[in-house]
C-alpha cells in the first residue's frame, strides 16, 4: 500500500488534538483520559470548494474553513454510542479547528483522509 506523499502540492506538519477515550473515578467525580496529540503530514487547503461546502450544514458553511488531506485518519465526533467520541481538533495556523466531516479512503493504493475542520473561535 502506499500512501500519497503530495510531491506536487507540498505537505506541512499538522498536529492533531484527540481525546482518549475512557476515563476514571476520583473521589466520587468522573475524570476524563488526558488527550493524544497526534502529529501526521499533509495537505491543508484555508478554502473550500463547492462540493465540499455542500457537505457543512447551513448555518457551517459561513465560518471559517479548512481542508485536510493527509494520510492518518482524523475524527469527527460521534453520538449515540456507549462511549461517544468527541472530534479531533486541528491545531493549524495558529488557530484550533474541529473536525466535522471526515472520509476516509482505504483503497489498498494511495489510502488517506479528507476532512474539513472549521475554526473553534469563529463565530
């Protein structure tokens, strides 16, 4: 399998966020895991284009946006599940970006991982 290495485009360091899952009682309050920060390389683009804004709901698609290619697989938050996960964050430019739409492509050739993230403090 080989993983895409963006010769073309460039690739940064990107530095991801990811809560642990699981957590523990102390004195009588529940304490969630310390969060993993995961480093991987990639492609992060500050606009997206038509197809992708389609993807955000309504009220997403007028904050700030970015797209990640790279090759590690990133998080969106899940629900419903006994133990729900909360998205990763993105650290990138100086700013923290949420997860929010993830696709991860496991062909056996070129596997890797679109996401969008929008920026947490953008209102």
């Amino acid at each position: 399998m080989r993983s895409p290495v963006y010769r073309r485009t460039g690739r940064v360091n990107i530095t991801v966020r990811r809560d642990s899952v699981g957590g523990e009682w102390v004195d009588g309050e529940w304490v969630n895991a310390t969060p993993v920060t995961v480093a991987t390389l990639g492609n992060v683009q500050p606009s997206l284009n038509w197809n992708q804004m389609q993807m955000l709901d309504a009220g997403e698609r007028t904050k700030q946006a970015i797209a990640i290619y790279c090759n590690d697989e990133l998080m969106m938050a899940s629900e419903g599940l006994t133990n729900p996960r909360k998205a990763d964050i993105v650290l990138w430019d100086g700013y923290e970006w949420e997860v929010v739409r993830s696709m991860t492509y496991k062909m056996g050739i070129l596997n890797h991982c679109e996401a969008i993230a929008l920026r947490l403090d953008d209102v």
